[in-house]
C-alpha cells in the first residue's frame, strides 16, 4: 500500500472518530451542561498529548516558538467546540456537519484579510455559492430555522480562524507540540466556567467524557500521519465522507433524518468547498486540509 493511499485512509477513519465524538458529545449534552463535556474532553486528550509529545521528541516539543499563538489557537478551538456542543444540544447531527463544512470557505476568504493572501474569482463565486448553501440549510424566517444554527456558523468562523493561526505557527512548531497546546489551553479555559456550572458525571457520563478526550486526541493524531503520508489535494475531498456517518450515526442515535432542505444545502456546500479546494491545489496554496473544530 502506497503511502497516499495509506494517508486517504486515515483521513476517512479520523472522519469516523470526529463523529463519534461529536455522537458522543451529543448523548452526554442531554443529561450534562455543555460546558463540563468540553472540559472532559479537552482535560483527557491533554493527557494525552502529554504522553505523544514525551514519547514522539521529548522535552524540546514543549518549547515553542509562538507562544501567543498557541494560546490564541487553544482558545479558539475551545469556543468553536463548545458552540458546536451547544448547537448539537438542539440540532440534527448531520445540520452540524453541514454547517461545519463551511470552514474551508471561511478560511479562502478570511486568508485575504488575515495572510494576505490573493483569492481568485472561480474561489470567491465558490465561497458565496458556498454560504447561499447554508442560507439553504439554516431557511432563516422559515418553520425550519432553529437558533441554534447560528451557534454552528459561530463554531465555523472559530474553526476557520484557528485553521489559520495553525498555518502561521505550523511553520516554525512541529504538529506534536501543537496538538500538547491546543489541549493545555482549552483545558485550562474550559476550566473557568466550572465553578458556576460544574455537575458531578455519573456512572456511564464518565466513559463518554474518557471516550470525547481519547477520540480528539485520536483523531487529530490522525489528521497529522494522514498529511505527513498525502498531500494535502489528495486528502481534501475525503474531509466530506464525515456527512455520511452523520447521518448514519443521528438516525442510529437519535432517530434523525435530515430534510431534503439540509441535503440540498449541505452538498452545495460541499460542492463549493470541492471547487476551492482544487483552485487551491491548481495554484499551489493549499498546504493542508482544515482540521474539524473538535
């Protein structure tokens, strides 16, 4: 097996653990407030990455060189989890999925003011046919609105915005003391809510949250062997096989079925993302395929 196919098939099995995690997240969320889910989760793959960073290089994977940003990174992860936990307390798996999804088009176009980068005009129509998706999925005004998909666009801006500071520190950091960061600070601001809001887990909630933290871990892990294995325009758009196991696992679950309304918008959106995607590659920007906001 070669090394891209081996790198394909990562990238489609961490889409398996991100949506057990998120299928987990969703059954603790009905008996636990959102804000101790994110904090167990985050506190176990902490751990965790505490135990690949000795094992991958030792202590020089602690030292890096963008403080700042990693702690700017570990904080925006944590607001996008948390915002997409509290959305997925009201909305369909696969609703999530589809909004998520839109991280890749908040990243083309965030990248202009943030990176300065330039973004073409086949990539621009993409990214607004992209968010007329969403329009599709979210019908504001409608009986199918649900307040609780702005939370899921507020997860997407977070994530996109991680996405991009990741490309900034990617440069001088390697994966492994990224992946440490990322869990020490949403740790540690996953922490501040606690006082008002803690509730003591029981019995089955304990191995859903053990099982959030492991699957983060797991699954970023993942995502950094599938990209040290296949470039990143082969990997992209595997990113979307994730919509299926939504749906399998909210109709397994929770006895969801999406609209044909979500259907619709959620594979213009993934159709949108496929097309910046391939302009990114045609042009030699795309460097990696952004990580789910999990």
């Amino acid at each position: 097996m070669t090394p891209r196919i081996t790198g394909i098939l990562l990238m489609m099995a961490s889409m398996v653990v991100f949506t057990s995690l998120d299928t987990a997240a969703k059954l603790v969320t009905q008996e636990l407030p959102a804000a101790v889910a994110v904090f167990g989760r985050y506190s176990v793959a902490f751990l965790i990455s505490v135990v690949v960073v000795l094992r991958t290089g030792g202590m020089a994977l602690f030292a890096t060189g963008h403080p700042v940003l990693q702690a700017l990174r570990g904080v925006l992860l944590m607001v996008s989890t948390i915002l997409n936990f509290l959305a997925m307390m009201h909305l369909q798996l696969a609703q999530t999925a589809a909004i998520f999804f839109t991280i890749p088009l908040w990243v083309c176009a965030l990248s202009v003011p943030i990176l300065g980068e330039h973004v073409g005009w086949r990539r621009w129509v993409a990214v607004i046919v992209g968010f007329l998706g969403v329009l599709v999925i979210m019908r504001p005004g409608s009986d199918g609105f649900h307040w609780a998909m702005l939370l899921s666009v507020g997860s997407s801006f977070c994530g996109a915005i991680y996405n991009i500071v990741t490309r900034k520190v990617g440069a001088r950091d390697r994966a492994e003391t990224s992946l440490f960061y990322v869990g020490f600070v949403g740790t540690l601001a996953a922490a501040v809510p606690l006082p008002l809001l803690w509730q003591m887990p029981q019995g089955l909630q304990w191995l859903l949250l053990g099982f959030m933290g492991l699957a983060g871990a797991v699954g970023h892990l993942m995502l950094i062997q599938a990209h040290r294995l296949a470039p990143a325009s082969a990997l992209a758009p595997f990113l979307y096989t994730q919509i299926v196991w939504m749906i399998i696992a909210g109709y397994a679950f929770f006895g969801d079925v999406p609209d044909l309304w979500t259907l619709i918008g959620a594979g213009i959106v993934v159709a949108s993302g496929l097309v910046v995607f391939a302009r990114e590659a045609s042009v030699g920007k795309m460097r990696e395929v952004p990580a789910p906001a999990d």
